[in-house]
C-alpha cells in the first residue's frame, strides 16, 4: 500500500433538517422532545472485502446497529462511567502481523508501532445536542515501511429541535480502515486503505400521540487507495421520505422509501463508469423486548439502474437484523446478521451479494478488567457477470476471531491485550490466513 497520511477536513455539520431515528416514546398528554436521535446509516451497501475494524488496536468493533459510537476504538471497554461533557484520549500500541501483505499461501511477517490521539464532546444546549467524536491513528511498520498509512474518523451529530414535535439529527461521519483486495488478473492480494463518508440531514415531526412523518437527505461515497475497487467508488445523493408509528414501550415500525442518484468514482480502465439511480423501500423496526434485549431489524428491496449499458443493473432483497443481550449484569452479547448488494465495479456488468454475521460477548470480570471475544464472517458472491470476464462464479469469504482483556487500574488509564486471526478463502486464488498479536496502552484526559 503507498503512503497515504493526508488528513481531511471535518465536515460542518449545519442546516435544519428533517429525520427517521429511534426516538423516546412519548408521555402521556404532552408530546415531548425525542432523545437522543441517531446518525442514520444510508442505505448503500459498502460492505468491505473484511470485516470491518480489522485494522484497529482494539479488537471490539462497533456495529452500525448500535447507535452513535465513537470513531474508532479508544473508548474504554470497562468503564460505565458517564463520560464527561468533554474528553481527550491518546493511544499507544505495538502488533505483529504473521502475514503483512496477505500473501496467498503464507507470507512476511513484520510488527507495526501504532500512536492515535481523540477527543469527544456531548453537549446540550436548550432543546439542542451536539455530539462529536474524533480520532487520528497512524500506523509505522519496521521492515515493510511502504505499507505505512494514517487514518482519521470522525461521527458527528447535531440533534435539533425547533418544537417538541419537530425535531431530527443533522449527522456526518467517515471510516477509514485498512482492506485487503484481490486482483482478478493478477490473482494476487493488494493491501490498500479503503474511506467510507457518510452525512445525513433529516427530521421527524410528531403528527399524533403515535404516528411520525419522516423526510430528509443523504450523501454517502466511498473511496480506496487502490485502483480497481470492487464496487467502483460509487457516490450517492439521496431523499428519503417515510412514515413511522411508535408506541410508549419504545417499540417503533418505520416504513420508508428512498430514491438515490449516483455516480462511480473509479478512474481505472475497465471500471464502472457513468451515473445510475436507485430506489429502495423498506421496514425498520426497533424493540426493546425487555431491560435487558434489544432488537432492531430492516427488510428492503435494492433497484439500481444504469443510464447506459443495462448489464451493470440489478435489484434484490437487502436488511439486516441485530441483537443486544446482557445475558448477566457482568456479561453482554451483541450479534447480527446483514444482506447487501453493490456493483462489481466492472463496465461489463454484474453485481456482488454480500452476506455478513458477527458475534461478540463481553465479560466484565471485575470492575477493572473486561474480557472480550468476537467472530465475523463475510461472504461475498458475484451474480450475473458477463462470459468470459475473470469474475464468473467468483466467490470468497474472510472470517476473523479475535480474543482480548482490557485492565483498566484507574479510571483514566486503559491497558488491552489481543490476538486475532484472519482467514480469507477465494475461488481466484488460495486465500490467505495471518494471526495478529498486539498490546496497547491508552490514556483519558
């Protein structure tokens, strides 16, 4: 992977907006301002060729089920104490990766010394939140330096409200982590850094005790510092509208509709080209069935169509279905399981299924120390390519088990220890498996 430390701006979030969030159910005989809302998460599937946080020093990852989360993994895995209205971190760790370049049959190995520093602020203001979380990483390698790389994620998150009955989330995040791609022709690996935006503007006024109207926008894209992505860097402007009915219990049915119109960004010869739309429909249902789970589950039907060669078009059931259990007042279990589409990023055509599962307990064996452990699979299949292109019956899967304990002596001092695996199969060449051995130290100020 080249050398990529460039850092971009933070978007400002502004504007008034309209949006569909898990709200708080209302009291009896007077509406009152729903708290807090969540940055919506777009509906354009950008499953990645691994699981997502793979790259991170810690090895929890924080599902997009879950609410608004910190931009990386510097959050404490101990502490349920309220985090103050405003927070620094820092963090310093070292890995040793047993393949680096997810060489197919085996590979160098080589350690990375890894230094990130944070911040995040929750602060109300009258009827107004707002919410930020920031971090920088960078990773350093000893022998294998061209693989050196910087990230910096963000997710922030105006909650507004001009009434108590209308009111929304203005939000924007970015994810940048580390993705391993194989290359069709070559049927080698290719390590590269792979961004993810995200920023939505949306609202939801209370037309009766129960029933909500929903309306507002959307931009998402996505990026690799590799050429021939596998979904063509698409980037989609999008308007949704929707209804929604949510009961006291906090259980809400939202029904939505969105049209989205989008373009590729992949300037390699033989990538998608030209702009599409999309439309999609869908449920999201949000229950809490009892104090201790929670479940929140959507249910759609993806259209994607092609200005010109109508090849690349496709259509096809997508959603997802998550679950948060404390099993005990010490252990939580939280699992899922998603369905999406995307292009192959081929002029020629076709598109790829993504289908993923993760599950993850954490135990908190005392009130310094938690134990943690994770397994995410994906697997992706490309539908309906063309004869003759390299990616007929293409197929390839990556799982990662991970296991770690985070001791945390005081409340502003954390010290993690992990191991993961990783082990991608594929059908274009042998797969890979690499094993990751890392420790970490990080400090809140």
């Amino acid at each position: 992977m080249k050398k990529h430390s460039t850092i971009g701006p933070l978007l400002t979030v502004a504007s008034i907006c309209l949006v569909p969030v898990a709200l708080q159910a209302q009291t009896t005989g007077q509406s009152q301002p729903s708290a807090p809302s969540v940055p919506s998460t777009p509906s354009l599937p950008t499953t990645p060729s691994q699981p997502a946080g793979l790259p991170y020093p810690s090895n929890i990852w924080y599902p997009g089920t879950a609410g608004f989360q910190p931009a990386g993994t510097q959050a404490s895995t101990v502490s349920d104490q309220t985090s103050p209205a405003f927070q620094l971190r820092a963090l310093a760790a070292v890995e040793h990766e047993s393949n680096v370049l997810r060489t197919p049959g085996g590979g160098v190995s080589d350690q990375a010394l890894i230094a990130g520093i944070g911040a995040r602020a929750d602060r109300r203001y009258g009827l107004q939140r707002f919410r930020a979380d920031i971090e920088a990483n960078t990773y350093r390698y000893d022998r294998q330096s061209d693989l050196n790389y910087s990230v910096f994620n963000y997710a922030l998150a105006w909650d507004w409200s001009l009434t108590p009955r209308l009111h929304g989330v203005a939000s924007a995040d970015r994810k940048q982590y580390r993705e391993v791609a194989t290359d069709p022709v070559a049927l080698v690996n290719r390590v590269g850094k792979r961004t993810e935006r995200n920023e939505v503007l949306e609202g939801v006024f209370e037309a009766g005790a129960a029933l909500r109207l929903m309306a507002g926008a959307s931009h998402t894209k996505a990026s690799s510092t590799e050429p021939a992505t596998w979904d063509a860097s698409p980037s989609v402007t999008s308007a949704r509208v929707g209804v929604g009915y949510e009961l006291g219990s906090g259980t809400s049915l939202w029904g939505r509709y969105r049209r989205g119109d989008g373009s590729y960004g992949d300037p390699t010869p033989g990538a998608s080209t030209g702009d599409f739309k999309e439309n999609e429909a869908d449920l999201l249902l949000k229950w809490p069935v009892s104090g201790k789970t929670s479940v929140e589950a959507r249910l759609g039907h993806l259209e994607r169509n092609h200005d010109t060669n109508t090849r690349r078009d496709f259509s096809g059931m997508v959603g997802s279905a998550g679950v948060s259990w404390d099993v005990t007042g010490k252990t939580r279990v939280i699992a899922g399981v998603s369905r999406d589409l995307s292009a192959t990023g081929l002029a020629t055509g076709g598109h790829v299924q993504s289908n993923r599962f993760y599950v993850g307990p954490v135990w908190k064996a005392t009130s310094l120390i938690a134990v943690n452990a994770r397994y995410d699979r994906v697997s992706r299949d490309w539908k309906n390519v063309p004869a003759g292109s390299a990616e007929v019956g293409r197929n390839e899967s990556i799982e990662m088990l991970s296991a770690g304990v985070e001791w945390e002596p005081r409340r502003w001092l954390a010290v993690s220890g992990y191991v993961r695996g990783e082990r991608q199969k594929s059908n274009l060449n042998t797969g890979y498996r690499n094993t990751t051995i890392g420790a970490a130290v990080k400090a809140y100020f």
